[in-house]
C-alpha cells in the first residue's frame, strides 16, 4: 500500500457510509415510484458499495486506531459514525424492498439495532465526558442530525419486517414506535441548537457544508418512519389506538421537512453563486443527495397514509432531483477513485 492510498484509508470520513444510504434510498424511490430495472441495479451496486466500506473502516481500525479514536471524540467528525446504523438499514430496507428478501432484511435490522447502540452511547458519552469542548458555533452542524435519522432508520426497517414475526409482530412494532418517539424528540432537541446556531452567530460560505441538508433530510426519514407505522397499525392494538397522533405528527414532520427545502436552496445559491464557493467533489456530499431521496420516498408512503394522492407528483419529481444529484456525485467519486488507484488521490 502507498503512503498516498494509506493516508486515504487513514483520513476516511466516519460518515462515509452515507454513500450507502444516498445509493438506497434512491435504489427504493425507484422501486417505488420510478424505474424498477435501475433500483435492482442500484441495490446491488450497494451491497458492493457497503461491503468495500466496511473492508476500508475495518482496515483502518486495525491500523489506524489513533485516527479512529480520534474521530469519535471530535464534535464535528464523530457524528458521521452513525451513517454506519442508517446504512446498514437503509440497505436492508432495500433487501425487503427491491428482493424481497425478508430474512436478510430481518438480519440487517437486528444488526442495525446492534450498531444503533454502541454507537450511540459510545458517540455521546465521549462527546459528554470530554474535557476540552468546542463553542456551539464550531462543534454544532447538520451532521449531529445523524444521529436521528439512524434511529429512525431502525424504526423504518422494524415496522417493514414487522408483519414476517407472526407472534412477536407487536413487540417489534411497540419498539419501533419508541424508536420513532426517541427520534423524534432528539431532532427537537438538537435542530433548535443547530437554528440557533444559524441566526445568532455570523456564518461563513465554508459553515455552509452539505450535511446541513439533513435538516431536512431527519425529518424526512422521520415521516417515512411515522407512514410506515401508520401502514402497520392493523397489526398492533396500540398503532391503531393512536392512528390519529401518529397521522398529525407524521404530517408534522413532513410539513417540517417542506419548510427546510427552499431555506436550503436559498443557502446553497448564497453559498456557491454569491460567495462563489468551489462546488467540488467532497464525500460529504452523499449526506445531500439522501435527503433529496428520501423526501421522494417519505412523499410517496405519506400520500398513501393520510389518503392524499395529489402528493404523489411531488415525489416524482423529487426522484428526479434525487437521480440526477446522484449521477453528478457519483462521477465526482469516481474520479476520486480513480486518483487513489493510481496512488494520486486528489486533495
């Protein structure tokens, strides 16, 4: 291995894994809403996307512990782990999905809600626990939002695999239901620091990264989880005595999730066309095309739980946009890659 292709490996971003979620939820809208033939190529361009990942990560914990160690007490790097949980998810959601495949889809879920754990309690605690602290205007981004939509990623996959438990269905569903409240109330918390970040200190072109889409993107995935217990209910006596607050506040997210769009369309034009800010390939860029997929996809599954078929348009168009910011990161990726197989990776 060359320094070059070594240094690669040893300054991956933990929120690489976002590749994987950008990849499956575009893989699902298409399944959904779109082209069926592109969604199965899609899913298994993923399970390669993923598996490569985790040979790269295990890799760099066995040779670059420090690097690691590193990343999960840093506040701004640290929270890229959790795409790891929401990867892992989103693909099985996919496997049950785009195959069909339901006891992978299980598999994958019971991994998830693994993962889900150890880095959520490993991430916080060292973040809780550190002496030296950052101020909130440099420790808080969008990617601290990853941390819901990897809960609520969990409770998207439980609700699908639900139905194939026979008599433990209720259960999964009462956990996916706590998952999807957890999550819910965690994006309260941290998107009122993130605002008051926005709004009371001064913001620079370079603040403005793309993991500030999972604003939306955490509400999005919100809803996706709020419409999928929703289509649950009949398979629990608690989802159907809550019909009613599960509908409201699912919309809630949604409606959430709206008003973020053109504020982040806004941003995004101040950012590269007013302070002309290179629009550059940076894997963090995956963490821009998800959200766009999964409003697409939350769309579509909220029109058919609150009987709103006119939202329908909305979600095709929306994969649209998902499709292309997926083309145009992918070609930016490549020539990355082929940079580091050359052992002249770009900087």
């Amino acid at each position: 291995m060359t320094d070059r292709r070594a240094e690669f490996i040893a300054s991956m971003h933990p929120a690489s894994f976002a590749l994987v979620m950008a990849t499956g939820i575009v893989s699902n809208g298409n399944q959904l809403i779109g082209f069926p033939w592109l969604a199965v190529v899609l899913w298994w361009a993923n399970v390669a996307f993923y598996i490569t990942l985790w040979v790269l990560t295990v890799i760099r914990i066995v040779r670059f512990p420090a690097r690691v160690v590193a990343d999960i007490s840093h506040h701004g790097r640290g929270v890229g782990f959790f795409t790891i949980v929401a990867a892992t998810e989103v693909l099985g959601s996919g496997a049950l999905i785009v195959q069909n495949a339901w006891h992978l889809a299980a598999a994958l879920w019971a991994i998830g809600i693994v993962l889900w754990a150890v880095v959520t309690y490993t991430v916080f605690t060292v973040l809780t626990i550190k002496a030296d602290k950052p101020p909130l205007s440099e420790g808080i981004n969008g990617a601290w939002l990853l941390a819901v939509v990897a809960a609520q990623s969990v409770s998207v996959l439980g609700a699908q695999v639900a139905v194939g438990m026979q008599g433990n269905a209720q259960a999964v569903l009462l956990f996916s239901l706590c998952m999807w409240l957890g999550g819910g109330m965690l994006y309260i918390w941290i998107i009122s620091l993130i605002f008051y970040r926005y709004t009371f200190f001064a913001m620079s072109a370079s603040d403005l990264a793309p993991p500030y889409w999972i604003n939306m993107g955490a509400v999005a995935i919100s809803t996706l989880a709020g419409a999928t217990l929703v289509g649950a209910a009949a398979n629990s006596p608690v989802l159907t005595d809550l019909l009613p607050f599960l509908k409201g506040l699912t919309l809630l997210f949604w409606a959430t999730a709206t008003w973020w769009i053109p504020m982040l369309v806004i941003l995004g034009i101040w950012r590269h066309v007013y302070k002309r800010f290179p629009l550059t390939y940076d894997p963090l860029y995956w963490g821009a095309v998800f959200p766009l997929g999964m409003y697409a996809v939350c769309t579509f599954r909220l029109a058919h739980a609150i009987d709103t078929p006119f939202l329908l348009v909305i979600s095709r168009v929306f994969l649209y946009v998902a499709i292309a910011a997926w083309s145009a990161t992918m070609v930016g990726l490549l020539k990355m890659g082929s940079g580091v197989i050359s052992g002249n990776p770009p900087k």
